[in-house]
C-alpha cells in the first residue's frame, strides 16, 4: 500500500509539473506570437474593415493593397538591399573583433586587465544614451587623434555613411560589442590550456594559435554572436537612426513610413490623412520588415540553440 501511494505521489507530481511546464510554453507563445498575428490580421484587412464592428482578427474583405502600399511608399527592395549589406557587414567585423578581445581577456594576462574587462562589462549595463552626445560629435568633426587635419587641413564628416558602423565594429565597441566580448570569453576559458600549450611546442605564435586552433573550435560562439549582431543591427533604430539620415535603410524608412503616405495620398497635406489607415499600413510595413528575420530563424533555428548550449552564456 505505502509503494501504490508513493507511486501515485510521483506520478502526480509529474503530471503537475508537465501542466505547469505547458502553461508557461503556451503563455511565452502568445506574448511573442501575438503582436505577429495581430499585424498579419492587420495587413490583409481592407482599409474598410477598419470601421467594421464585426471585424476583429478576421477581415471581411481581403486586401493586398497594404502591402503596395507599404512597399512602394518605403522602396523596400531598394532598403532591404541596404539593410542587409549594412547588418552584414557590422556582423563580419564585430564578429571578427570581438573574437580577439575575447580571447585576449581569456588567455593574454597582463597587468591591468581585469580592470580592462570590468569596462567591458561596464559597457554592457549602461545605456548608450550616455555616451550619445560625445560620438555623435567626435563623428561629425572626425580627425583621427589629429592626424587628419594635418593632411587636410580640415576634420572629416563621417555621418550619413557606413563609416561610423565600420569604426565602432572593427574596435570591438559596435551595438552589444560588450555581450559578445563576454561570450568569447567565456568559452576561450573553457577551452584546456594543453590545446594551445600543444601548439607552442610545435613552434606556433599566440596568432597561428588563435586562427588555427581557437577560431575553428569556436564554431558555437561565432554562431551565436553573429546572429545576434545580425538581428540586433537590423533591428536597431536608435543608432542608425543617428548616424543615417538620408540613407534609405528599414529604421529610418519605419520611422517615415506614416508621414511619407500620409503626403502621398493627401497630395503633400499630411493633416487631412486618416490616422488609423496610417498605423495599418506602418503595421503592414513592420511586418515586412521583420519577416527576412522570420525566414533566416527557420533555416538557422537549430544551429542556433545548439550554438547557445555550448557557450558560456549557460556556463
């Protein structure tokens, strides 16, 4: 009698936790599946099932008119292209960058480092708001610790191109730089030291050690930080927005998205154009947006979860 109720303890307690494990996996999949629904419904609905008291989540007449709307006002093809040449390259020379201070956190100890990492991490809990004002200005009038102006005569203006992004992801300080340092990190400490102590007996230097013994074994991090700068830069509108103003990218064409049909469709007078077709057609462009993101996740989900379990943002 006393091994049936024991048995039946456990078993209830199995069934518990299962039911509890599922009501958190289906209430995480609404908060993040719901606002993808809820723009979907929003984008094939026709500009009069706004005012319809019936229409909710299903329209009553389909319409594909957002979506040209949309991707004729934002020129989407056109910034797409951009947005992606812009992520792609910043991810490149993050990845590349953040990969060597890394592993020089990990392996390279000097006098002074542990301070030099607790900057990095510093870099990871303040906002970037605070630094804003100083790169903005260093940016507009740029001059190379003075070097430029010596051959010029004149400082440089680096906004409104690609080379704010390049300067701050080749020096490791680019959007999130400090998370993917870490994770670096992280695992070049994992790694056993016999590794490369076998490589320095074989007569090779700490770069022939990194490129041809470290980088290769980490596969997983340069996965992982090189999808999360890849979604996080394309994402981004708050630098972007500050270094690009005239460059046709998915942040700065979101962001004008309203005003710019609202010009188009009321012959140049914004005030007389309707406020909630407005918002369904910035929803419909927020759908596309997203949805290059959407497709890449379906193909690299799986590497992506394997790549999180084997680095140190677990360990």
């Amino acid at each position: 009698m006393t091994t049936a109720r024991l048995f039946s303890l456990e078993s209830w307690k199995r069934w518990s936790w299962s039911i509890v494990r599922l009501t958190l996996i289906v209430g995480l999949s609404f908060v993040i599946l719901y606002p993808i629904l809820q723009k979907i419904s929003t984008a094939i609905k026709d500009k009069k099932d706004l005012y319809s008291p019936i229409v909710v989540w299903i329209p009553e007449t389909y319409s594909w008119n957002n979506f040209k709307q949309a991707i004729s006002i934002m020129d989407y093809w056109h910034t797409l292209l951009n947005t992606f040449s812009l992520s792609l390259l910043t991810t490149v020379l993050t990845a590349a960058s953040c990969a060597l201070a890394g592993y020089g956190f990990a392996r390279l100890k000097f006098k002074g480092s542990g301070l030099l990492f607790a900057g990095v991490i510093l870099t990871i809990m303040v906002p970037p708001t605070t630094i804003l004002i100083p790169i903005y200005l260093n940016l507009k009038d740029f001059t190379l610790m003075g070097i430029i102006p010596l051959l010029t005569g004149k400082s440089v203006n680096l906004l409104n191109t690609y080379w704010p992004f390049i300067l701050t992801s080749i020096t490791a300080n680019s959007l999130k730089a400090g998370l993917y340092i870490f994770i670096f990190r992280q695992f070049f400490r994992g790694v056993p030291k016999e590794v490369e102590e076998a490589a320095y007996i074989d007569g090779a230097g700490v770069v022939q050690t990194f490129l041809r013994i470290m980088l290769p074994n980490a596969v997983p991090s340069i996965v992982t930080v090189t999808l999360f700068s890849f979604v996080w830069q394309w994402n981004d509108s708050f630098f972007t927005t500050t270094y690009l103003t005239s460059s046709k990218v998915m942040s700065t064409q979101l962001s004008s998205l309203p005003y710019n049909l609202a010009i188009f469709l009321q012959d140049g007078d914004a005030s007389q154009a309707d406020p909630f077709y407005l918002s369904m057609v910035q929803d419909t462009g927020i759908l596309l947006a997203i949805l290059p993101l959407i497709v890449l996740y379906l193909f690299v989900q799986r590497y992506f979860v394997e790549s999180i379990e084997r680095t140190g943002i677990v360990g």
